[in-house]
C-alpha cells in the first residue's frame, strides 16, 4: 500500500472539485496541487543503493536487475500517464558482495544499469574496491553521470588539486523543473579500501564540499530544486558512531532551503521513521510495510535497504516555488515471507509466501545478463590455491577445539591490508566446511564462509582484552572462539583470561592491542559482547580468497594448533573446551 504523507492526489482532486466553482476564490493561494492546476508540477523520484554485485536474482528467486526493470518500467508508465516523469538514482556501492560480479568488476551491474534506465549515481566506497583504472572503465561504460563532489585528484607531489574526479553534481530537466543533483561520498572511504587504489586522490570532507557546490550551481546554474545523492549513510538524529557523519547532519549543515531531497546509502537500512518518535527512532519496519523517509532541517532522506530488494518512490509535488512530498513507499521486489531468523515461511502446500505481488523478468535484461552469470559461475572453479592437507572446518570438530583451518582464518583476517591486528577471533559458527587436500577454488572458499560477513578491527587495552576473552573463551557450539596468534589460558569456572603473550609483544595490561573478528561476532552474534570495531566492510570470503592468492602453496602443518598457546581449564584440568 502506498504510504501518503500529505493529502493525496485523489483527495486533492475532489478538493478542487468542490471549490473549483467558487470564483472569489480565484485569488486565494493553492494549498494543494489540484488547487495550483497547471501551475503544479509532479515528478517521481525512484532510487536504489547498495547493490553490491546483486545484478542476478538470488536463488529463491528475490529481487535481481532483470525485474527491477519491469517494476521500474511499470511505475514510469504509471507516472507519464499522469503527467508526471520520472529521476531515477542509485546511492552507490554498486561493486564487491557477490563473487560472480567481483569477479567480473561489476561489468555485468553497470551493463544491468543502463538497460533499467539509471540517471546518476552516487560513487561509493567500494567503487574504489579495485584500482582506478578499473573505476574509469565502469564510468565510461555506465550510460549516466557518476558523482562525486568531495573527491579530488592530487598531482605527482602528492598535493591536493582543485580537480575532482567525478563531477560535483549534475541538472536534470524533470517535466520542465530544473534539478541540480549533488554526488556526496563518505569520508570514511580513505581506510575502508586498500591505500594504494586511492593514493592519488583526496576524500574531502562533504560537509563542506556541500557548501562549495551550492554556491557553483547559484553562480553557474539556473535550477528549481538540489537534490543529493550521498553515500554516506544514514544515522538516527545523526547519532553516527565510529563512523564518519552521514545523512543527517549532511542536512543539517545545510541553511533551510537550500536542500530539499538526499537520495542515500552505505549504512543499509530502510530510513523508515518512527511517526510518533520525532525523527529519532527507526520503524519496526518489515517488507510490504508503510515507509515515512527522514526529514531533517526541511530535507527529506531516504535509503532503500540494499541490493535492490526494494526500489524507493517518492512522489513529488512542486508549486507556490515548494516541494511537497505527496506519497513514498518501498516497494519490495519479488521479496518472501521470512521468519524472524529469515527462514523462508511457507504455506500449508508448501509454497513460498510473496510479500507482494510477482513481478516478472524482463526477457532482454536477462537474456543480456545470463552470460555474465553463467561466466561467473565458471570463475567460481577457478584454481586459487592448493593445500598440501585437510584443513579441518567440520562442525563436530571444529566446534570443541582449535583446528588448522581456524587458526588459518585468523591468520587470513588479522594480516588483511586494511586490518593488521596483533591477534585473531573467529567464532566456529561461521566456519561451515572444510577444505581437502589438492587444488582451492572460490567455491571453496564460499563453502567455508558463505555469509558475507564483514572482516573488522577491535582495539583494546590488555586489561579489556582479557576481560572480553575471558566471556568470548567460555563460548561452546557455535560460539566456541578459534583464537590465532595469543597465548591464553581461559578459566571455565571463573570466565577469566590469562594472557601470556600477544604478537611475541608479551603482555601488559596496559598496552593496547588490535585483533580481527567478523562484524557478525562484534554485532554480538553468538552472544558474543557487542563491541566498537573499524569494519572494512570487505566480506570474509573475499578477504579469504585474497589470502589464498598470495599464498598459492599452504603448507597445512604451518597452521596446526601449537599445544599450550589456547588452553581451557576447568576444575583445574585441561579440557579441549568449556563445554
């Protein structure tokens, strides 16, 4: 159902009907569209983010470019038949997430781009996942601007220049109105990718790149309205963390006015408000469920989730020189009913529950994309590594001790370019398989980490170290923690730690030391402590595969357990683990 957020185009209608004949009303200013008549003008807004390789529908049949199109297609009918045109972005993040498009550099997603019909497109962080060239190859492939106001060129000394790399933003004429759409990326990208892909550019800060744009676009531009498309995230009353400032206080910092719309992504979530909660507090929002955007400082923001599993509409309204938001909704794409834990529920036959209507695939989009799946499926076999023994990641086993493959992933993990920690965690719940002896492949690696989860950094001081060891240590079943690189004793009947030795550093209490861990586990998956991290947003598996690649030969025996480095006690006797 479409959520109306003022009076609707049908009661509008009726309004005008009924004072339509009132002549000493000729002079009295339209407070809705069907009052302004001609004088208003409406236009659609639809937008995406995140798409993160998903130009392929997922193997339930969920979302996926090819029927994105046909809904897109629908709803630009559905908006020209009534006077209106559609402005269609996309909040970034279009690279990395899914391996038969990593492995293709997003070739096929731009291709799917620009057959749905893209106008702009915010430039992500992972866009500077792989090095710029391949970055330059998609910008000229992609059939539409790519826009970035904060990032600079710096020239062979390593100085700053006033060059950008993408344009700052860009008019589009929408059913006669002027609309300068501003491209924003978030400042954090400078340590989420690999230093070396982004050494030749600057990540200013948008805040006040915003400032500078607005005022080229007054100087050099005759516009209606701006609009952003950021990808920087979306944070409740701008409560943003460790991470850089996103949306709301992009608004905020913004004079009233000036601002009127910011097509989001990044943080990838449904920006679904709380009615009753002032714009301080996100909806239960589920799939099929009313959505009201954020409105800060008089602009609205919206995000549309992730990997187009929704596609965002607003509908605008444009008269008296102001934008009224007339109707939003995220409309699901092919989406299922899931349980709490995201088990797909079924009907009493046995069927799977659309939340919403089918929407069918369009025959060329995936006739052109099947190719690039099919191709992909092949770069999934490809040869990456070989390993000389079993490296051990069964269930049973891996669950009640330290094993080689568990000690492997640390290693994997707290070595990552973007990490380099002093130590490893890695819950066993996450380790779904193990790796035999012979050639490693990527589908290997996805059968050994199939949730894509984020590789991330925690700091801490010895003293915290060992107090969160000492609650992790005692985890059993899934949370029964592979621990790399540390010498501890973990006390079952006490849940205490006694670190020995982190990195060949010793141990103080004192001292700060870093260690990698999966967002899952630092989100508090498995009962885990919830705790701050640096996430490179760079999935498990993916970091995996690059460690595989740069050791081509693993010896298995280089990563067995050393016995005395991760011990249980419990009664005082050494036990494989606290359960």
């Amino acid at each position: 159902m479409r959520h109306m957020l003022i009076k609707g185009l049908v009661a509008t209608a009726v309004v005008a009907a009924l004072t339509g004949c009132n002549n000493s009303d000729d002079d009295k200013v339209p407070t809705t569209c069907a009052e302004a008549g001609s004088a208003c003008t409406t236009f659609t807004v639809l937008h995406t983010n995140d798409n993160h390789g998903r130009f392929w529908e997922n193997s339930d049949g969920e979302y996926g470019m090819a029927a994105r199109k046909v809904l897109i297609d629908q709803i630009r009918n559905d908006v020209k038949s009534k006077g209106g045109e559609v402005l269609l972005l996309s909040g970034g993040d279009i690279n990395t997430g899914v391996p038969e498009s990593d492995m293709q550099d997003a070739v096929p997603d731009f291709i799917g781009m620009n057959l749905i019909g893209y106008d702009a497109m915010a430039v992500g962080n992972h866009e500077f996942d792989n090095s710029l060239n391949v970055l330059d190859m998609q910008s000229k492939l992609a059939n539409f601007p790519m826009l970035a106001a904060n990032i600079y060129i710096k020239d062979k000394e390593g100085k700053v220049t006033d060059q950008r790399l993408f344009d700052a933003y860009h008019v589009f004429d929408v059913n006669g109105l002027k609309i300068a759409v501003i491209g924003l990326t978030t400042k954090d990208t400078a340590h989420l990718v690999n230093p070396d892909n982004i050494s030749t550019i600057y990540f200013a800060d948008p805040q006040e790149e915003i400032q500078k744009t607005l005022k080229e676009i007054e100087s050099k531009e005759k516009v209606d309205l701006v609009f952003a498309t950021t990808h920087m995230g979306h944070y409740v009353d701008g409560s943003h963390g460790t991470e850089a400032p996103g949306d709301v206080l992009l608004a905020r910092s913004v004079a009233e006015g000036k601002l009127q719309a910011i097509i989001g992504g990044h943080s990838q979530n449904p920006v679904c408000m709380d009615p009753g909660s002032d714009n301080k507090a996100y909806a239960d929002f589920k799939p099929g469920n009313d959505c009201a955007p954020d409105q800060q400082n008089g602009t609205w923001i919206m995000q549309a989730h992730e990997w187009g599993k929704y596609v965002g509409r607003a509908d605008f309204e444009y008269f008296n020189g102001e934008l009224h938001l007339a109707s939003y909704d995220l409309i699901p794409v092919n989406l299922l009913t899931r349980d709490a834990k995201g088990n797909l529920v079924k009907d009493e036959h046995g069927n799977q529950i659309l939340i919403d209507k089918l929407i069918s695939a369009d025959p060329v989009v995936k006739s052109i994309l099947y190719p690039y799946q099919q191709k992909g499926q092949e770069l999934l076999d490809v040869v990456i590594s070989y390993t000389d023994g079993l490296l051990q990641g069964n269930r049973d086993i891996v669950r009640a001790q330290q094993t080689n493959l568990g000690q492997l992933l640390g290693e994997a993990y707290r070595t990552y370019n973007l990490v380099e920690a002093d130590f490893g965690v890695m819950n066993s719940g996450g380790i779904r398989d193990s790796i035999g002896i012979g050639d490693v492949s990527y589908r290997d690696v996805l059968k050994v980490q199939p949730f894509g989860n984020f590789v991330a950094k925690a700091t801490m001081t010895g003293s915290e170290v060992a107090e969160y060891l000492g609650k992790v240590g005692t985890k059993t079943g899934g949370g029964y923690a592979q621990l790399s690189n540390i010498s501890v004793t973990i006390d079952c009947d006490t849940a205490t730690a006694n670190i020995s030795d982190i990195n060949n550093r010793g141990f103080s209490p004192t001292d700060e030391y870093s260690f990698s861990i999966i967002s899952f586990s630092a989100a508090g998956g498995d009962d885990y402590p919830k705790i701050n991290v640096l996430n490179t947003q760079q999935t498990d598996a993916a970091v995996l595969r690059d460690f595989f690649e740069k050791n081509p030969m693993i010896k298995a025996a280089d990563y067995e357990p050393v016995a005395g480095k991760v011990v249980h006690l419990k009664n005082g006797v050494v036990v494989p683990n606290c359960k």
